[in-house]
C-alpha cells in the first residue's frame, strides 16, 4: 500500500497525478475493513482506476506482503492507463 500512495503522487506520461480522484465508492471485499485509513484513498483510486482488483475469492488482503510478480502487475497497470 505505501508503494500505493507514494507512486500515486508521482505524475504520469500524460501529466496526470492520480486524477481524475476516486469517487471513494464501497470496496467490495470482504476483507478491505483492515486497509489502514493513510491508505484508503490511494486504494479507492487503485481499484477504480483498475490497477488493483483483489484476488478472486473477493480478499484484497490489504495487510498482505505483494509478491515480485504483484507489483509488477500493478505497475503495468498504472502505466498502461
């Protein structure tokens, strides 16, 4: 989640910095009560925005370590946007 909210405040090719804001609708996984709040707005615009969806049994896991692998997805996301 750090990685999160400190690459959201670094601009994109196209000049955008995490815009256009999320629109902080309810996360739909059972586990995203257990996201910390610094991170809440990072992780709203992270799935909105596709660059996070979870694993498929609805868990975020918000607490949980990423893999090599994960991040790199998440960063292929972000800048495939």
């Amino acid at each position: 989640m750090r990685l999160l909210c400190q690459q959201r405040q670094h601009r994109h090719p196209d000049g955008h910095a995490g815009s256009p804001a999320a629109t902080k609708k309810e996360l739909h996984f059972t586990d995203a009560d257990k996201a910390s709040g610094y991170a809440l707005d990072a992780l709203h615009w992270a799935v909105e925005k596709g660059v996070m969806g979870g694993y498929g049994n609805g868990q975020l896991a918000p607490q949980g370590l990423a893999t090599q692998a994960q991040v790199a997805q998440m960063l292929k996301n972000f800048w495939g946007k």
